[in-house]
C-alpha cells in the first residue's frame, strides 16, 4: 500500500513561491475553462445547488448498500467509493459553493461553521480509510461518519441552501455549477483533515495530493456511480 506523509507537502502550500504558483494555475485554469466551452459540446446548465443535492443523495445511497451488503468484498468497494465521494464532494464544495456564502446573512459564520463540520467528518474518514472493512469498529466508524455526514447534508439541504437560492440569480447558480462539475475531477480523492479547506490555499493543497491521492485509488475497487449532472 502507498502511504506518504503530506504534511510537509501542505507547508509548501504556504510558501509565497507556491502561492505565486497557485495564482498562475487559477488564471490558467480560468482562461481554460472559458475556452472549453468555446470547442467543446456545450455543458448541461445545472444549478449548482442541485449539483451537490444529487452528490448528498448519492453518499446516502452508498451509506444504505454498506449496511444491507454481507460480502465483505462488495462492502469494501461501497466503503472506497463511499470514502472517495465524500472527499470529493467537501473539497468541490469549499471551493465553489461556500465562498457563495458571504452573500448572506452572517454568511462569514455559515462558511465557517460548514467548513468545521467538514473538518470533523474527515477526521473520521481518514480514520476510516486507514483500516479495512475486517477490521474491528469499521462498521461503528462508517455509521458515525455517515449519521454526521446527514446531519450537515440536512442542515445544507434544509437551511442554508434555500437562503442561498433566493439570494443569487439562477444564472449565477449555473454558472457556480458549471464550475462546480468541471472542478470536481481535479480535487483530491482521498479526506486530508489538516490541508487548507479555503481557496486559494485548498487549490494548491489539491494540486499537491490529487495526483497522489489518484495513484493510490488505482490499487482500489469501487462500486458504479450514475451521476445525472454530468451526463
């Protein structure tokens, strides 16, 4: 198995060399995604709320096969994909959806308050994704994570989302989620609790452990996932 420290990987991120590198990418990355849509087929339009809805629904759905599977093969598999989508999904989010949040009221405190209750999910995921399905407290460990995870999806779903779409334009949530599904593919893959969970910093942190984190899921088997956004 592949394990590397990437600690030292997030105090680079820090540094001003680093950070003048990471300006350089997101003006990169910016003029690339403008010119895409210049060549490509053209983007479903999706609002971006409905982006990371069908992304909640989609963790349930793996949280309800992990708890009726008995083969402990086909219960890992859940359990990779289980771990890779929340990463995804929480790195996705704190890059495009919450900066949305200073639009609201006492938006600064939402933001911030989701991010933490990020943070505390990844904890246990990278707890989780240190052991295997065999081993004794995974099934206690998954049930937390997933009973966590539905909370805060709740609470996104229930509460914050509903302001968040009275306050910006339909136009503008496509365009958010336009950016949310072409940023998706280049996030990390795997939870990383002490990494920058802000952008710009969280842009660099990903630049440094996505190619990692994707090297390391090659030697890993995950269950299908039929995602209606980006098709």
């Amino acid at each position: 198995m592949l394990r590397t420290s990437l600690s030292p990987i997030f105090h680079r991120c820090s540094s001003p060399i680093f950070s003048s590198s990471i300006i350089r990418h997101r003006r990169n990355y910016n003029v690339a995604a403008a010119s895409s849509t210049a060549t490509d087929p053209p983007m479903r339009q999706v609002d971006v709320i409905t982006c990371a809805k069908e992304d909640h629904s989609i963790i349930r759905n793996l949280g309800e096969k992990f708890d009726k599977e008995r083969n402990n093969h086909e219960k890992q598999k859940i359990a990779n994909t289980f771990i890779r989508e929340i990463a995804v999904h929480s790195h996705t989010e704190e890059m495009i959806i919450y900066p949305e949040f200073k639009i609201l009221n006492n938006g600064e405190n939402i933001a911030d308050h989701s991010r933490e209750e990020h943070r505390e999910i990844k904890k246990d995921l990278s707890k989780l994704d240190g052991m295997k399905v065999s081993d004794i407290g995974y099934n206690e460990l998954f049930k937390k994570i997933m009973k966590t995870f539905d909370k805060h999806a709740r609470e996104e779903e229930n509460e914050i989302f509903p302001k968040l779409a009275n306050a910006i334009h339909e136009s503008r949530r496509k365009e958010l989620g336009r950016k949310f599904i072409i940023t998706r593919p280049t996030v990390s893959t795997r939870p990383h609790p002490s990494a920058p969970d802000k952008p710009p910093m969280e842009i660099a942190a990903g630049l440094a452990t996505a190619p990692i984190d994707k090297l390391r899921d090659a030697t890993r088997d995950f269950v299908e996932i039929n995602r209606s956004y980006t098709k």
